[in-house]
C-alpha cells in the first residue's frame, strides 16, 4: 500500500510546479484531465452524435440535398422524354422504377422531383421562421398594446384551417387553366404557406423571448445604456434561436408534406413541373394495375418527411435539459 504522506507531498510538489511555471491547474478523476466546459449547442452536439436516429436522419437529408441540387449525379435521363409505346411498363434495368402513363422514365422524375418538393419546403421554413421570429420578438419585447394587437392578429391566422385557407389561396391567385410560370407558380405556393404559418413561429419566439427579457445579463445591458437594437441583436436572439431551429427543421418536413397534399389536388405545383405530389396525383386511377406509379414517388416523400421531422425531434430532446 502506498505511503498517504508520499502522494500528498507529490501533489504538493506538482502543484508548486505548475504555480511556478504560470500554467493553469487542471484537474481530473484519476489524475485524468477533464474536458472543457461546453455550452448550450456544445451539450447538444455531444448529446447528438451519440443518436442513431440523428446519422440516419442527417444521411437521408444530405441525400435529399444533393439530389434536389444535383439531380445529374443519380441519373443521366430526361425525366419529360415520353414515349407512349412503353407506357406504365414495370420496372426493369433500363429503368429501375419503370415508365409512368406517358411514358416517360419514373425514376428520373422522382429525382427531379426532389428539386421542387424541396425548394418550397425551403423557402416556406424560411419565410416562416423569419417573419414570425421578427413579429414575435417586437411582441414579446415591447409588450403593453403592441403584444396585444399582434398576439390578436395571430390568433385570427390561427383560426383559419391550414388546408382551406391554402386552397382558397391559391384558388384565387393561381386559378385551374392560368399560365403562369413555374417560377410564379411556386412563389404563390410558398406564400401561402407562409401566411398561414407564421404563427405558430412568433408564439414560440414570443414565449422565449418573455422568459429571457428580465434576465440580469439583459438589465445590466440596459444599465449600461445598450439600445433595443443592440439588445435584441447581441442578447436577445441568441438566446431565443434555439427554439426556432427546432421548429424550422420539424416545419420543413410538414411543407414537403403540403406541398405534395396541395399538389396532388390540383391547387399547388402543376405540370411540367416535376414534384412527388404531382405524381402521386397522377397514378391515382392506375393504382390496381400499375402501383409502382403511386409507390415510389409515395415512398421518397414519406422517407424526406420523416427525415426531417426525426432531425427535429433529436436537435429536440438535444437542447432541453429536461429530456436528456
């Protein structure tokens, strides 16, 4: 057994050491060295990596990324080339999901599809978060009258049913039979959902930033004669972005969601664009015969869907301690 008095002195002479040579002390279980203290998003990264469900989730969304991006690397088809002769043919090694009603090659129009599904989803969370986050933090920040008046409005866009409202939006702005371009039509889509969305964002940055305002870092920063501005920039937003980021990466796998459901009846994208929706609407009278049509595009969407929502939930349960 070792002498108590012997390790003593060798900490004690360790010590003075380390005094002597202006280094700092670090300390340890079993004379180890311990990590350095990690914040907030440090915590949640450490507690992420260590989550199947956040490499799966996180693979198929890098996936879901490049093929929206670069839909030329998964293949050199031209997903509009149809021929009527090889129409609703099954699956085969020219091609691996077979040809829709007009002929034209299913695969390369799932991938293609990819671009549109997500380039709305993308902006809609965007437009979304943005707004609603600015709204929020006037609200919650000012208080008095101005928390009331937009906490109201809020509640009115709350009333309306997502689905209804979006149909009667684009029903009035994208009428069946309009030419308007593709890039128009999908402007008025992501509006749509942003109006109807932007809600439930500002209530969450509202809350956030009610319970964050009163801290005494913020009135020592009002002390010093910070402006609202700089409040808000520096000390506000910061601390108020972690619920949002939770919420913009659920939201983007709902508006993939709407963005096919509103597709598929006829008020959302339409063709030529390619989108999941749109092909899932078209394979709806070939489902007995020809089920591939609806099975593939069905099985990419739903795949992105519950990628993105599984991402939301572990970045979740990563940021709240409660959950860990």
């Amino acid at each position: 057994m070792s002498d108590p008095s012997a390790a003593s002195l060798a900490i004690e002479s360790t010590t003075a050491e380390e005094l002597a040579s202006g280094e700092p002390i670090k300390l340890g279980t079993g004379g180890g060295q311990t990590d350095k203290p990690r914040g907030l998003l440090g915590d949640a990264w450490y507690d992420l990596r260590r989550k199947p469900l956040f490499w799966i989730s996180a693979f198929f969304i890098v996936l879901f990324l490049v093929m929206a991006a670069f839909p030329q690397l998964f293949t050199s088809k031209d997903p509009t080339e149809a021929l009527l002769d090889r129409s609703r043919q099954g699956p085969s090694s020219e091609a691996w999901f077979g040809y829709d009603v007009q002929g034209a090659d299913l695969y390369a129009r799932v991938i293609y599809g990819t671009r549109a599904s997500i380039v709305v989803a993308l902006l809609s969370t965007l437009g979304t978060v943005i707004f609603g986050s600015m709204v929020g933090i006037v609200s919650g920040f000012r208080g008095g009258w101005a928390d009331s008046l937009l906490s109201r409005v809020a509640d009115i866009f709350f009333g309306i049913p997502f689905l209804l409202g979006a149909i009667v939006i684009l029903f009035t702005f994208n009428p069946p039979g309009s030419d308007k371009g593709e890039a128009t039509i999908m402007l008025i889509v992501v509006t749509s959902l942003v109006v109807l969305s932007w809600p439930v964002s500002m209530r969450i940055m509202r809350s956030s930033v009610l319970s964050t305002k009163n801290a005494d870092y913020i009135v020592a920063a009002r002390a010093l004669g910070a402006s609202n501005f700089r409040i808000i920039m520096r000390h506000l937003l910061p601390n108020c972005l972690a619920p949002a980021l939770v919420y913009s990466t659920i939201l983007l796998g709902s508006f993939i969601g709407a963005e096919a459901t509103l597709s598929y009846l006829g008020v959302g994208l339409k063709p030529p664009t390619q989108s999941w929706g749109i092909m899932v609407a078209e394979s709806q009278d070939f489902l007995r015969v020809s089920p591939q049509l609806l099975l593939f595009p069905a099985a990419f969407l739903v795949v992105a869907v519950l990628s993105f929502v599984t991402m939301g939930e572990a970045v979740r349960e990563a940021l709240d301690p409660k959950l860990r």
